[in-house]
C-alpha cells in the first residue's frame, strides 16, 4: 500500500531537460512535485557526489576519485593503520585540510531548507566532512563517521585538542594509544546508533532523496530498498546512473547543486 498514492510509472527526467546551463523548475513531473509537497516525512540519503560541487573528491568517480588515485586497503583499514599508522594519519590530515577549506554548495543548502519545509526530515549522509552541517542541516545522521573528529584508537573517546609530533602518530593523553579518525573503515562496524536511526528513517519516510551516492557500499546502499519496501517513492539525483536507477521511481540526471535548488524551488 503506498503512503502518498503517487503512481510510480511517472516518467523520468532526462539528462537533456536537466542541462547544466538552464535549469528549469517546469523540467520535473507534477506528481513528483505532489508527492514532495504532500509527504509528511522525507528521508534523504547523501553520498560524496553532493560535495563534488565543493571541491571534494569523490571516491569512484574514474581518474578523479580517491579510491581510483589510493588504494584504500593501505588506508582505510584497521589493519592499515596497524602496519602504519603514520600514514594513515597523513593521509587522513591531507584530507581533513580539504574539507576545512570546501563551502557547503547549493545541494547541501537546499537540502537544510527542505528540512525546514517538511514535517518530519532525516538527513542520512555516508559522508564524513561535515558540509551538511555547516549549511544548516541541524542533526544529519552520519553512517560513516566525521573526518573533523579525532578518537583514540583504543577507548574511543572523542579527542578536542592533540599535539601531533613530526614523525608519529599522536597519542590519547588518558591512555597513551594512538589516535585516528572518527571515520568508520572498512572491515569495521557503523555506528549502531545512526544505523538504527537511518533504518527508522527508510521504513517510515514517504520519500527518499538518494543523492551523489554509487550505491555500492552496503549498508547504506540498501536503505532505498527498504524505504522502496516500505513503500516510499525513490528519487535518485546523480549525473550518472548507478545500480539503483532501474529501481528508483524518479532518476533526475544532474548535479545535486543544480537539481536539488530548483527541485526545492519548484515546490512554491
Ligand atoms: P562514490 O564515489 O562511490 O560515488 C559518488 C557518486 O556521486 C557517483 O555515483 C557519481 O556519479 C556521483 N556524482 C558525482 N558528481 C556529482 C554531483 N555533482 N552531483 C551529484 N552526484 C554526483 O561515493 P559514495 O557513494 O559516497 O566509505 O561512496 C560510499 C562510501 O564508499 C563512502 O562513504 C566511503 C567510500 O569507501 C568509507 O570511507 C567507509
């Protein structure tokens, strides 16, 4: 049974209507723009795409994505950061430098203030630099941790302050262990908390945005089959397609800078 009662065949919007240049609010289907303006909960699910437009690599993406320049198995390990910690520190210091440096974009901001517009709104971000909150988005749910957070490797405390020597790693000052990110790595488990809380999200949303992500990386990749189950409407906002577009109900090709204002726009 569908909460909104928006049909699903609605038709797509096409790569050629969403030009770049001219974006045009007339571009999307009525009963997308119905079922935005009628839904009592919208769910959004946010992947490295939707910083594209801030400057911040994505991890995918052919020559230009992190995981196409690094080999993510020395880096984003646990097992990495015990054979050498140092460099996992860098290249995560590397990292978080950039995101001090990149502005939230348009995307990020439509989405803050979609969330002022409906009643209830979870933003569910695979991503780790912290721009959804820095545009206004007031409690994002994030799936992957935080680059701008630093813990100890052994307690998990969330470390403020640290000295980092030149040639190693700092240590926690309760314990002494090294600290690391507050990024979830590969091989290790998300947050149960913000897991829970993204599973509510795509069980009770009437709509989900699915927004800049491959949709490769489980579990976050299948949140928009289970809010697909449970009934909402799927729309997917990527320039290019992704093993969720055949499933997805709407697939506006674009990049979430452009779309998402006009999208959020168009709902006056
Ligand atoms: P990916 O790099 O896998 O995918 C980025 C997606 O963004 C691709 O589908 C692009 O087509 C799309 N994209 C590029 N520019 C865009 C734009 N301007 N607007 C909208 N979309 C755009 O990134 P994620 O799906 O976020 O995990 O990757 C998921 C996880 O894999 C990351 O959180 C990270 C990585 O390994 C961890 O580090 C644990």
């Amino acid at each position: 049974m569908r909460k909104t009662g928006i049909r699903r065949d609605a038709r797509r919007v096409t790569a050629r209507e969403f030009g770049m240049a001219t974006p045009s609010p007339f571009a999307f289907d009525g009963n997308l723009i119905a079922a935005l303006r009628s839904a009592r909960f919208i769910a959004a699910l946010t992947g490295a795409g939707i910083s594209a437009e801030s400057g911040l690599a994505t991890f995918r993406d052919a020559q230009t994505g992190l995981w196409a320049r690094f080999d993510p198995r020395e880096l984003a390990t646990p097992s990495a950061f015990a054979r050498n910690p140092k460099l996992v520190w860098d290249w995560y210091a590397w990292r978080r430098e950039h995101v001090a440096t990149a502005r939230p974009n348009a995307g990020h901001v439509a989405l803050a203030e979609l969330e002022r517009r409906v009643p209830e709104f979870a933003l569910i971000t695979q991503n780790v630099d912290g721009l959804h909150q820095r545009a206004g988005s007031r409690s994002p749910i994030e799936l992957h941790g935080n680059i701008t957070r630093v813990k100890c490797s052994r307690e998990g405390t969330v470390v403020e302050r640290w000295t980092a020597p030149r040639d190693a790693v700092p240590r926690c000052a309760h314990c002494g262990a090294m600290l690391r990110p507050d990024v979830v790595w590969f091989e290790e488990m998300l947050p149960e908390q913000a897991l829970a809380a993204a599973d509510d999200a795509a069980r009770r949303c009437n709509v989900m945005l699915v927004v800049g992500t491959s949709a490769e990386v489980y579990p976050a990749a299948a949140l928009p089959a289970l809010a697909r189950r449970s009934g909402a409407i799927i729309v997917e906002i990527n320039p290019n397609a992704t093993p969720l577009s055949a499933a997805a109900d709407y697939v506006l090709r674009g990049a979430a800078g452009v779309v998402l204002p006009t999208l959020v726009a168009a709902l006056d």
